[in-house]
C-alpha cells in the first residue's frame, strides 16, 4: 500500500498523522478514524439511501474502499470530506444498481401561531427527566420523518449543511455540485421544513439518526474484521 503523503511534524492523532499510521497497515489507526467519523458518514449515506440497514452496509463498504487508498491522502481537505465523497458515492452507485434492477436546525420558526402563543414560559431543567427525554426522543423522530420526505437532492444538502454543519464549500466538493447550487438547494429546504418544525424541536437534533452504541461498535467490528483477514 502506498505511504502517504505528510507532513514530516503531523501528529499521530490528527488527520494526517491517523492516515499515515493508517496507510501502513494500523487498523487501531483506522478504528479511530472510523469512530471519529461514523455518524457523519451514516447521515450522509442514508440522506441519500433513504434506509437505515442500507446506509450503515453503505458505510461499511464505503470504509473498506478507504482503507485500501488511504495511502493517497494528502490533507489538501478534511479527512472527514474525503471519507465523505467516498461514502455518496457508494450510496449513489448503490441507488442506481437498485433502480436498474427494479438537530439544532437553524430554520425560522413558527413560534408567533396559537400553539407558541399558550406553550409554559418555564425553561427546561438542567438534568432532563423521563418525561422529557421521551418527548425528546419523539421530536427525534418527527424530525427523521420530515427529512425523510425531502427530495433528494435537497435531503443531501440539508443534512451535510443543517444535520452535520458543513460548510457551503465543504458540502459542494462532498456532492460534487457549485456552491450556488448548494445555498439555493438548502434555502429551497428550510423552507420545505419550516411549515411544520417548530422552535421547540431544535435541541432534539443532536439525537437524530444516532449513530452511537451498538450500531457504531457493530460496523467497526465488522470493518475492522474483514480488514484483518486482508492483512493476514
């Protein structure tokens, strides 16, 4: 595998210092990476995929394709924009194969309606109990479902720029689209979304489409597995 390219003081744990240890075969280099980098990955495969099984396959497969050409990053963008271009395309590459064969969201809210107008004034405690983490949960998942229901187009740039919070170049060069056509498509979805979320679901966002606990450490397993039968 090639060594790549670095910078002679890059430390091991940044991006440059994790590929080069990656690219010479170490996979706790690599289980890092993946750890670091799953849940963005795993948002931008199913913004795209649409299926929760199908996106984390997606991201696997998409994993295993960096491993073998981690050896050629350079660190000219982020690491996790380079993993981010591999894993849309897969995810597109996949979309297309089935076709053959066949958050805090930062939108403007609605809080002057009646159901803001008679809501509690009180804040929220500084330790959320059951009740409230159930709420939470339940706005998680109407936010899911609403996203869910964007074109797709429009669901990639969304999440990439509102879920992750890339920027407008960030999020070009990972879709591969202009600039411009990213801040239309993202205005174009804020205001798809802004009829029916409220400002009371903003702090639900960071619990959407989680990717922490079971689902993170089977696909690092099982990456990681097939990796070590390859080194072998």
């Amino acid at each position: 595998m090639t060594v790549p390219v670095v910078r002679a003081d890059a430390p091991d744990d940044d991006d440059l210092g994790l590929a080069r240890r990656a690219g010479t075969g170490d996979l706790t280099a690599f289980e890092q990476i993946m750890r670091r980098n799953n849940r963005m990955l795993y948002r931008a495969a199913r913004s795209i995929l649409g299926e929760d099984a199908e996106a984390e396959d997606c991201v696997q497969a998409a994993y295993l394709l960096a491993y073998r050409s981690i050896g050629t990053f350079a660190g000219r963008a982020r690491l996790s924009t380079w993993l981010a271009r591999i894993v849309i395309n897969e995810a597109l590459t996949r979309k297309r194969r089935a076709a053959r064969s066949a958050l805090v969201i930062p939108l403007e809210s609605i809080a002057d309606g009646p159901a803001a107008a008679n809501a509690p004034a009180t804040g929220a405690p500084d330790r959320p109990g059951p009740e409230m983490e159930a709420m939470r949960r339940e706005i998680g998942s109407l936010i899911e479902r609403r996203i869910d229901t964007l074109p797709e187009a429009f669901r990639s740039v969304f999440v990439l720029r509102a879920v992750e919070e890339l920027s407008v170049e960030e999020t070009a060069l990972v879709l591969d689209i202009p600039e411009a056509t990213v801040r239309t498509r993202y205005f174009r979805a804020r205001s798809m979304l802004r009829e029916s979320l409220a400002r009371e679901i903003d702090t639900a966002l960071g619990g959407a489409f989680a990717f922490a606990g079971e689902r993170c450490n089977r696909t690092v397993a099982a990456v990681l597995d097939r990796l070590k039968g390859v080194t072998a």
